[in-house]
C-alpha cells in the first residue's frame, strides 16, 4: 500500500487519468462542497503469477486547500498457475506511483510519500497486542482494545508517527 500527498492540483486531471486507467471493475465518486470522495478498482490478469489481481485506487481531495490524498492497494495475483508470488503486487503499486509522480512532474504539482509507521500496544486488561493506526487513538493517547473493548492508555514509544518524503 502507498500513500501520496498532492498538493495545488487539479483533481479533474487526476479523475480523468484515474478513470482511463483504473476503473474496469468500478468506479465511484461523491461529491460535497468541501470534498470529493472517489474510488476505482481495476481488475487485470498478473502475468508474473498467471493470476487475477484488483488495484484500489481511493482519492480524498480537500477543496481548500486544493489538497488531495491518494492510496493505492494492490490485492491477489499470488498463486497463480505457477503456484509461487513474484511480487506482482509491489510490482502494480510501483507502477501506479511511477505513473502518478510522472503526471504531477509534468503537471508541477507537489506530491509526498505518505509514511506510516505505528507500533503496537498490550492490552492491560486481556493481555491482547494490536496495532493501532493515527485515527484509532485518542487526543488523550488512549485506545480500546479491539479484543475486549475496554479503554486504556497506549505504552510509551507505541505513538503512531506520519511523516512523508517530498517526492516533485
């Protein structure tokens, strides 16, 4: 999975280079007035495994600041005919961003890596150990333990952390 940040875009562009590209399976977008919303799923044949694999692509574009987040997932193509993975999945997802930070190049749009890193907790409770992502974990630093639903303050060191990586 990637994550991009864009900035001072047009969305029209990317939509429309998103629907050309990546939207035989579906696509969908909302709209409201301080955001769209879109999602396109292309599903193709991955040559390396012999087999099918889907690529999600999903835009959420901030009219102001005319900032957009764009994630990619690449999911199936393993275990194919040849019963083995030869990274078809990293292989799309590569393709995709090479794509992608091709077309903010020659548009002069700036666009980021998004990196997430996130670390995990033991519950005080259970004993379970999850990770927990930026939008699980409160302003207060507790979470609720996806196993027995109690609430509890994450362990020192477990923050989750963004950071991206300027790209164009």
């Amino acid at each position: 999975m990637d994550t991009f940040v864009i900035r001072n875009l047009e969305i029209d562009v990317l939509l429309s280079r998103l629907h050309s590209s990546y939207s035989n399976k579906l696509e969908k977008v909302w709209e409201n007035t301080d955001m769209i919303n879109a999602v396109f799923i292309q599903s193709e044949l991955a040559i390396r495994t012999m087999s099918e694999q889907s690529i999600t692509i999903i835009v959420q574009y901030y009219k102001e600041p005319r900032e957009c987040e764009v994630t990619v997932v690449c999911s199936g193509g393993r275990n194919g005919l040849l019963r083995i993975d030869l990274g078809s999945q990293t292989a799309a997802e590569s393709t995709f961003s090479e794509q992608l930070v091709s077309l903010a190049g020659r548009k002069g749009w700036e666009i980021n890596r998004k990196h997430i890193s996130y670390k995990g907790s033991r519950c005080p409770f259970c004993s379970a150990f999850y990770l927990y992502k930026q939008n699980q974990v409160q302003d207060d630093g507790s979470v609720v333990c996806q196993n027995c639903n109690k609430s509890f303050m994450l362990e020192n060191g477990a923050k989750v952390e963004y950071y991206t990586e300027k790209i164009v």
